[in-house]
C-alpha cells in the first residue's frame, strides 16, 4: 500500500533532496537506536531512576516538532478525534483485555492482580501517572514525531513504515531484559502505528496506549516491563 503523506508538501518523498534524506535517516538513527539504549545506561552510570534521564532527553524531542513550521499542531492535538475511532479503541480492548487476564490467571496465578490486591496505593498510583507521563511521552516521541518526521524516508509505503515503527518500539525495550517486554511493546508498536497512521491525532492512540499500558501492570505482567521508573 502506497499513499502521499498528509502532513504537507515538504513532507513528500519527491521533495526531499538526497542530502536531507541522509541527514533525516541519521537523526532516526541517533535517536531511536542509540538513545534508547544511552538512557538506560546513562540512568544506570549516574545511579538514578530511568525517568529522569528522560525526562532530561524528551525536550529534544519537543522541540524537533516546536522547530517544524510544516507541524500539523492543530489537527493532531486540538481536533476532536472521531467518536467511532474512540469506541474502535474500546471494541478492539475489551476483548483483548480479557483474554490475556485469563491467559496470566491460567499461566502466572500467584502474580494475577498482585498489584491492586496487595499494592493498592502502589497500582492507584501507577493507574495515574503512567497515562499523564510515560504513555504521553511514548507517543509523542514515536508516534507524533516519528510520522511526521521520518515518513518521507519510505516513501509512501506505509506498511513498512508501520512495521520500522514497531521494532523499533520494541527494540528500545530490549534492555528490561526479558523476552515478554520485547515481545508485548513490538505487539503494542504495531497497534499503535497503525492507530496513528489511520487517525493522525495524539489522543486515540494515547488512550490506547494508556489503556493496555494499565491493563499490564494490573493484571501481573508489570515486573516485564518496569525499570524502576
């Protein structure tokens, strides 16, 4: 499948010049192959917690987009989202969400809910925070920026380019460790890619990500993925 990107003239494959074309494929690069993994090494060698490091690194980020006069802020943070593409969220979760709790009540019984039936303040709190920081910041950085920023350099194939998005969505959580986390957020990459491609607005793919993000940590698959955040 080919299309012409939405996002603006410059933002077309014929309009890119071979020198910017290798610069852009540079900064993908250094930021979403060799950050990822500096971060966790940077929060590890200064002994602090992982989301500070990022914290620090996000406004890079920002302003990539801020810089970008061709940005389309309104339409991806101010424009209502569809109503049928919210209740597409929500028809897509339910029955997903049910099958993997069952699959982790069947096949890890002892972690199933641990955290809301032995940490309550501990899950409340994750249940908070982790929509408002780390499932904004995810989305803004591989989502929002990446499509904008980076889709000319595939030149109409969205597919590819949804497919590029998730592994390296993934490959950025390789250092939790463990094959789940590798295995979950590649999984959770290509739903959300492909949320974003079809909507380009922030907020269903936010509320996606949120929803699962929390799915995770309630129902005892949170220790794959926690880096001490």
């Amino acid at each position: 499948m080919t299309t012409t990107s939405p996002t603006g003239p410059d933002a077309t494959p014929s309009t890119v010049s071979p020198g910017r074309r290798l610069r852009l494929w540079i900064e993908l690069v250094l930021l979403f192959v060799v950050a990822p993994p500096a971060v966790f090494l940077a929060a590890d060698a200064l002994n602090v917690r992982v989301f500070m490091v990022m914290a620090a690194v996000l406004p890079v980020f920002i302003l990539l987009l801020i810089g970008d006069r061709r940005f389309p802020w309104r339409a991806t943070f101010l424009k209502p989202p569809p109503l049928r593409e919210l209740a597409s969220v929500f028809a897509l979760f339910v029955p997903v969400a049910a099958l993997v709790a069952l699959v982790v009540w069947w096949v890890l019984p002892g972690r199933f809910l641990m955290l809301p039936r032995y940490m309550p303040e501990l899950w409340l709190t994750i249940m908070i925070f982790y929509p408002l920081a780390s499932a904004a910041s995810q989305e803004l950085i591989y989502r929002v920026l990446f499509f904008h920023r980076y889709e000319a350099l595939f030149r109409g194939h969205l597919g590819l380019m949804i497919a590029a998005n998730a592994v390296l969505f993934g490959a950025a959580h390789i250092l939790f460790g463990n094959w789940v986390a590798i295995v979950l957020t590649t999984l959770g990459g290509i739903l959300f890619a492909w949320r974003y491609e079809r909507t380009r607005s922030f907020w269903p793919v936010w509320l996606e990500h949120s929803l699962y993000g929390n799915l995770v940590f309630t129902i005892g698959l949170g220790r794959f993925l926690y880096s001490g955040a």
